[in-house]
C-alpha cells in the first residue's frame, strides 16, 4: 500500500468544476491519512478571461489557499494532512506561487515546490530571459510573457532562505 499520492485530472482540467473535482479527492485521500502531491500548472493565470460574471482569473493563489484550508480541515488523528502543491517555473503566476508564502499566515496547510526546466536554469546561467507561457506544454500559448531569470531565481533563494520554501524540483535534469 502506498500513503502518498499524486493527484490530478486528464483532459480539461481548467474550470471550477475540475478544482473542485481535485479537492474532493484530496479530502478523501487525507481522511484516510494519505499524503497528497499536485502541481497547479494548469489554472490559468492571473487576469486571463474566464467565461463567468468575474470575467477574469484570479490566479493560482487563491487556489492554493483553498487546498490549504482543506489540508488543515482534515485532520488525522490530531494532525494535519501533508499536501505538496508546484507549479512550473514556465507558468506566467509562478513568481506569485513562489510568493505566497512570505504573507504571514497564508498557505499554511501545504509545502510549495517549483518545478524547474534547464531552459530556465540556462537563463540564469547566462543572466538572460525567459519565456512564461500558458499553457505551460503548449506550442502555441495563449499567453506568453518574458522574465528576467536572475532576478527569479535569486527571488526563489531568498524566500527559500527566509521561509524554507518554496522547494526546487529540477523537472527536466
């Protein structure tokens, strides 16, 4: 038997019915003291149309708050479930995600991990761009925007440093 798993959705997976899909899983998995992984690349990022009367993505971190909360619900005996969320350096909200945690109090209930590509690792070697886009495993995204990948990664460093997070995952080495 396994007690952690890694969870998530094929196909569509960005609405709110998928959100609350991936949520509903995790409950069930932590009420049985399992150990819950999922990356939220998927969600698309902050500002981006959505066909609701918001009109507009509120992003990655409010759903990072809301699959927290779940993990701190969830109780196991007295203590909390463990949830893991990442997200893709590639994702345009990654530098929120690496954020979040540096506001006292949020995102309690989880660790956060980043995952990194070497492009983007060679960027800071090189003291370059790199390209964000969503969707992150698209060849042709809706949504592209340049970033300077020194400037990131010594943004990762230093809140790993400070806060302990976020963990590095180097995804394509």
């Amino acid at each position: 038997l396994s007690n952690c798993f890694v969870i998530g959705i094929e196909g569509e997976a960005d609405s709110y019915g998928a959100v609350i899909k991936i949520d509903e899983e995790q409950v069930q998995l932590m009420k049985r003291r399992g150990g819950v992984g999922h990356d939220l690349s998927h969600i698309r990022p902050k500002g981006s149309p959505v066909k609701n009367s918001a009109l507009t993505s509120t992003g990655i971190v409010p759903f990072m708050e809301r699959y927290s909360n779940s993990t701190r619900e969830v109780a196991q005996d007295g203590r909390r479930g463990a949830l893991m969320l990442s997200v893709s350096i590639k994702h345009p909200d990654s530098e929120a995600f690496i954020d979040a945690k540096m506001m006292e109090g949020k995102v309690t209930g989880a660790n956060v991990s980043v995952k990194l590509d070497d492009e983007f690792m060679r960027a800071v070697m090189e003291d370059g761009e790199y390209t964000q886009q969503y969707p992150v495993d698209s060849n042709q995204p809706i949504i592209e925007k340049e970033i300077n990948a020194p400037a990131l990664w010594k943004k990762i460093v230093h809140n790993a440093w400070k806060s302990a997070e976020p963990g590095v995952l180097f995804w394509d080495t």
